[in-house]
C-alpha cells in the first residue's frame, strides 16, 4: 500500500481557486447566468484577468493570435523545453463555472506554490487558457488548440457566427495580431514535453466511489451522424397498422436499436439528442423522420465494429417496415489515448497522497484531442457533484480543489522530461 505523503495543502490556497472560479464567471453576456464564448468582449475580459492572475503567480503572460492566454514560468535556465498546462476559458450557454476554467485557475495556483517557495525544475511550464474549445460561436471548434498544435487550417478564418461575422473580423475586433496565418502560432518540434490537463469529470464515476480525483486513461473518440428516414404520409385513421410505412416509428426502433448496441457494448456510448417528423401533424402518419447518432468509445476499433452493428440493424428495420434510411457523417474525431508515462506519474503523485488511484476514460471531448498531434497528453479528472455539468447546477468542493492542486504539485516536481523528449 502506497504511504500517505506530506501533504502541502493550503487551505486559503483551495479557497482562492474557488473565488477566482466565481470571479470569472461574471464575465458573462448573460446577466442571470454564465455565457461566455469565443472572442466576444466577455472573452476579452476574463482573457486578461487570466493574464493578470498568472502574472500574479510569477509566468510572464501574453495573449496570442488566436486569443489563447499563454503564461511561461521559466526552469532553472531559460529557453527549456515545457510542459503545457491548461484547458478552456470559453463556456456552452448557461453553463457552469468549473468546466474548463477550473483547469485554468488550477495550474495557476501550482505555479503560484512553486514560485512562492523559490522552485524552479529542468523544465519550463507553460500555462495555456484556450479561447475556443467549445464551438459555440462559430461551426468549428478547438481553434485554440489546433492553432497550438499546428492543425488550423487557415480557410476556417471565413466561418461566420449567426450573426454574420467572420472569425476573422472577429479575432481583429479581439485584439489578436497576426492571425492572418494561424500555423504561425504553432509550437515548433521539440518545444512542447507535454500536455497534461485538469478537469471536472463531467461524469458520476467518481463520486459514485468516493474519489477526489481519478486519472484518464484517454479521451474517447466520436462520431456523430445525421439519419434521415423516409416513409409514406398517411390518415392516421384510415391506414391499417400492418399496411403503414410509418418513418417515425421506423426511426424511433432504430434508436432503441442503437441503444440496444451501445448497451451490450463495453467502453461505448451512443446517443441520440434531436429527433424530427415531417410533416409534423397530429393526424398524418409521418412521411419522414431525421435524427441525430453521437457515438463514443475509447477505443476506435470498438466504436466502428459497433457503428456496422448499428447501421445493419437501421438498414433491417427499414427493409422490414418498408421506409428507407439514409446516413450522414457530420462529424468525426479519433480517440485520443494519453501518455503511459504521463498516466503512470500522475497516478504515483495520487498514490503518494494516499487516495486510491483510478483509471477511467473520458467520454467528453477536451482539447488533447488536438494537442496530441503536438506531443503526449494527459488528463486529471476532479469529482463533480451528480455527474453534472454544462449546467449551472456544475460543482466541486473547495477540498477536492485543494486535492487536485496538490497533486498537480507534486506531479510537477516529480516530472522527468526525458521520455518525452525520447
């Protein structure tokens, strides 16, 4: 059994994390709420409160071309390699306060530990609030990371809000400079040792088992699908059940279906969240049904043997109903395995703080999923209350805040950059 370690904790420490996490949540379009997206002068604002904070804790702080906040706090020698930390500071509609800042304001207060205590490792750490994770604004989304990473292709600068702006004017009106040519803004090889992330879970597993903090063993890979079905309109009085061709309950069996699949499938979600008939009458058997397929897994040979599975069945159901089902891919990512040696040292620095460690994927999408075409990622997960989040109803404790900024502590001190360097 792993012995308890000294803990560092301070409590006024714990309880400052939590203050900024309310403070920044006012910076929000939503006087009753907490909206926050990508470029707005909401962004802008809590963008340079972030950069004060980190100036505060002894990083010298910038803002990048495409408003990402990146605070550097030199190693023993300037100019070493770093380790990145951070998450998102851009925010769904009526969210939370603790999905992606938290991550934020965490790493500030582990640097802001070790500057006050006069440490500096043989590596740099590089601090990083990304401005866009969400997608809210604009149809793309983890521009900040992909800038980082060196992924953005510059044609997304033409995507436009629902407002008809440009992400272009958009980053002009923010501030940004040279974001005419965002593969500029890349990390160059050899720069980043690693990107390791601190997160709500988003998910009920570790309050479920009494965990402040669980370590991600990766970040699953989705795809989601628009299925349109097609039947014959009807009078819903007039037409014998056996001699319908109802598209709705066509694709309402092909959800279940779905379900069905995902449920007898281990590590895999699949979800259906928008569901539309046409015509749409009380009285007219529907002549077409569309909705929406999210499919997750960590594993993405689990996730396309499932998606056969589920698509054999849709074309089942539609011959023996006597409709037709057409599918669309509207969206696909990879799943994003982290780092072994990463994982292994995060979970020692939990050991050490006698917790017991424990692995579990992520089934949200964060932004390692592009920094990982940049270099090895890893990611700690924070109890959430109810598994709750994207939701004002989003909370952790000031205690298990404390935890994880203790752990990042000393998963930092205990770091060696050579396998990431190898």
């Amino acid at each position: 059994m792993p012995q308890p370690a000294t803990r560092s904790h301070d409590d006024n420490a714990a309880a400052l994390v939590m203050s900024r996490l309310d403070a920044l949540a006012r910076f929000s379009t939503d006087p009753d709420g907490l909206t926050r997206l990508y470029l707005t002068p909401e962004h802008r604002a809590a963008a340079d409160q972030v950069a004060a904070w980190m100036r505060e804790a002894g990083l010298a702080a910038r803002i990048d071309g495409v408003g990402n906040v990146i605070g550097r706090y030199e190693g023993a020698r300037p100019g070493l390699p770093a380790l990145l930390l951070g998450s998102h500071i851009d925010t769904v509609r009526n969210a939370g306060k603790y999905d992606g800042c938290f991550g934020v304001i965490a790493a500030i207060a582990a640097i802001s530990r070790l500057d006050a205590a006069g440490i500096r490792l043989n590596f740099a750490i590089e601090i990083i609030a990304f401005g866009d994770e969400e997608g809210v604004r604009f149809p793309v989304t983890l521009s900040g990371s992909r800038a980082l990473a060196g992924t953005l292709d510059p044609a997304v600068l033409d995507a436009t809000d629902e407002n008809g702006v440009s992400l272009r004017a958009a980053l002009a009106q923010f501030g940004s400079p040279d974001f005419e040519d965002p593969k500029r803004l890349a990390y160059r090889p050899g720069q980043a040792l690693g990107y390791c992330e601190l997160h709500i879970e988003q998910g009920p597993v570790l309050e479920a088992e009494d965990l402040p903090v669980g370590v991600v063993t990766a970040i699953a890979g989705a795809a989601r699908h628009s299925v349109e079905v097609t039947g014959v309109a009807g009078h819903s009085g007039t037409v014998p059940m056996a001699l319908r061709h109802d598209a709705l309950c066509a694709a309402s069996e092909m959800i279940l279906a779905a379900e069905r699949i995902a449920r007898d499938t281990e590590e895999l979600v699949a979800t259906t969240g928008m569901i539309a008939a046409r015509p749409g009458a009380v009285n007219v058997i529907a002549a077409g049904a569309k909705f929406s397929l999210d499919i997750r897994s960590a594993s993405d040979a689990i996730r396309a043997q499932a998606t056969r599975d589920i698509f054999a069945e849709f074309a089942a159901i539609a011959a023996r109903r006597g409709t037709t089902v057409d599918i669309g891919k509207t969206y696909e990512a990879a799943a994003a395995p982290c780092a072994r040696h990463l994982t292994d040292a995060l979970e020692a620095s939990v050991a050490r703080h006698g917790i017991r460690p424990r692995r579990l994927p992520s089934g949200a999408g964060h932004d390692g999923l592009a920094m990982i075409a940049l270099c090895p990622i890893a990611m700690l997960f924070v109890r959430c209350k109810g598994g709750i989040s994207h939701n004002p109803a989003e909370s952790i404790t000031t205690a298990d805040a404390g935890v994880a900024v203790d752990v990042l502590v000393d998963f930092l001190r205990h770091f060696d950059p050579e396998p990431a360097k190898g």
